[in-house]
C-alpha cells in the first residue's frame, strides 16, 4: 500500500526486534482466570480511556465485573464495547479472518449503541486534528478519500493475511498495520480503538500470548503515541521521509513496555482514574 513507504531504522529496528524476542521468551501468561480478566478489563479500559472516556478504573471494574446498567451512559457504553469487541476477538483467536466482512462485524460490536454508522465504511472527508494545546483544531493528518476506503482495506487485509501466514514478526506485523489502519481511517468513529484491539490480534500471532495486552502501554505513552503517529506524513498520499520507522520504533517501545508490565493494577487499592506513574513500572 503506498502509506507504507519503506521501512528505515536499522540498527534501531533490530535492536529493539532482538529486545523484544529476549522478552517475548520470558512473558508471564496470567496465572488463573481471575487475572486473566483483570487484565482484559484493564485493557479495556485503557482502550477506551485513551480516546477521553472519563471512567476510573475501580468503577470501570465494577461495571464489567458485575450486571449490565439498565440504563448505560455514553462512557459505559464506550467501556462495554471496548470489552465485547476484545472478548469477541479473544474468542475467535488465530481463527479470526481478516477480512472486511468481519472487520465491519468487529466495528458493530465495538460501535454498537454509540454510532449511526455501525460496521459502515467511512462515508465523507474527515481531517485528523490537533485536539488541545496552542495549536488546537490544526489539521495534522489527512486520510484517503472515501471512495478509496474499500480498496484500501481490502489490500491492508489482504496483507495482515500474508503476514500471518508468511511468519511475519508480530510485533512488525502490528505496527505496520495500525500504522496503516489508522490512516486510511475507515470508519466515522472508533478506529483508535479499533485499531489497537486489532494490533493485540496480531502481535501475539505465533507464541503464547495469552493474557498480553498492549493498550496499557499506549496509554502509559500519553502523548508520544499520537505524536509518533503523526511524525510519519501530514496526508495519505505524501510519501513518508524517512519511512515508517518514526513510528515503528516508539510502537515497538510500547510492545517492550506491554511484555515487561502485563499486570493490571488492583482496583480495590486504586481511588482515581489515574495511570499509576511510568517510575512504578522500572
């Protein structure tokens, strides 16, 4: 796909695939059910907090460990579909097809009750802007137009496809399509969380990554994250500089980050929405 351009880094790349492999060889896996789900509650959460939801992380828990609300507010909701659609994907595992069929499914069960164009490609122009700071409503990338939506997802699937099946890295598999993903912007709404939901999918392709999660580290990278989505090009049809590696390398920082803390903190000791400092995870 052209978004791609090509991939430098070199000795930066390798080094951190290499760090990345010696962690991999270590990774914890929950050690029974209950921390299995604290995990992918915490995961949930972080998906949804990342994009603004409001919820702290005791009362995200509540919410997801006890009955439905009959009456779920906007935040709740964002949290529950953050959860069905991780559990939706956890569920189906290497079996999950890749495709725009399901990926429009995955979409509705994410969206579901919080967008009028559930599991619909995008449909008009949208610009990605700067949300706060001196700079507010700056335009700082431009995806693809509308028209071009369905084919270029085709052919991002078509590739995470070949990824997977090729034996791709991973973590170099999921950083190259959520990089992609992100920018062709498919949908009105939802595809940062969608996103890194599907790179979780691909980055514990081939080994044990039951229980791994790479919200938590993306939400602990605060800024960095979007900034290194946005170093790469200002617009879909610019051909990135210096490829993919100002992104690729801080998305594989987050990855070493999500192997080396995988535990969700206790929700019972925590009294703000707050993500615990990046000093208490050495």
């Amino acid at each position: 796909m052209e978004a791609a351009g090509s991939d430098r880094g070199g000795e930066g790349l390798r080094g951190r695939l290499e760090h990345l492999a010696a962690l991999r060889a270590v990774w914890r896996p929950p050690s029974d059910a209950a921390e299995r789900e604290r995990r992918g509650g915490y995961a949930a959460w972080c998906n949804a907090g990342i994009e603004g939801n409001p919820l702290s992380w005791p009362r995200a828990w509540r919410l997801l460990a006890g009955p439905a609300p009959a009456r779920p507010g906007r935040p709740e909701r964002e949290l529950l579909g953050c959860r069905r659609a991780q559990d939706f994907l956890e569920s189906a595992g290497a079996g999950w097809e890749w495709s725009p069929r399901a990926l429009r499914h995955l979409h509705g069960l994410l969206m579901g009750g919080l967008s009028a164009d559930v599991g619909v490609w995008r449909r008009r122009e949208v610009r990605i802007v700067r949300e706060s700071g001196s700079g507010a409503g700056r335009p700082v990338f431009t995806p693809p137009h509308p028209l071009r939506v369905p084919e270029l997802m085709e052919a991002l699937l078509a590739r995470a496809r070949e990824d997977l099946s090729a034996g791709e890295d991973p973590f170099l598999a999921a950083g190259r399509f959520h990089y992609e993903f992100q920018s062709v912007h498919p949908f009105t709404d939802g595809n940062g969380r969608l996103g890194r939901l599907l790179a979780t999918q691909l980055a514990r392709h081939g080994w044990d990554g039951e229980g791994f999660h790479l919200e938590p580290a993306v939400r602990r990278a605060g800024a960095g994250y979007y900034l290194a989505l946005r170093a790469v090009r200002p617009d879909f049809e610019s051909e990135p500089a210096a490829g993919l590696a100002p992104w690729l390398l801080p998305f594989l920082d987050m990855v070493a980050d999500a192997l080396a803390h995988p535990e969700a903190p206790d929700p019972d000791i925590m009294d703000s929405g707050a993500i615990p400092p990046k000093e208490a995870h050495p």
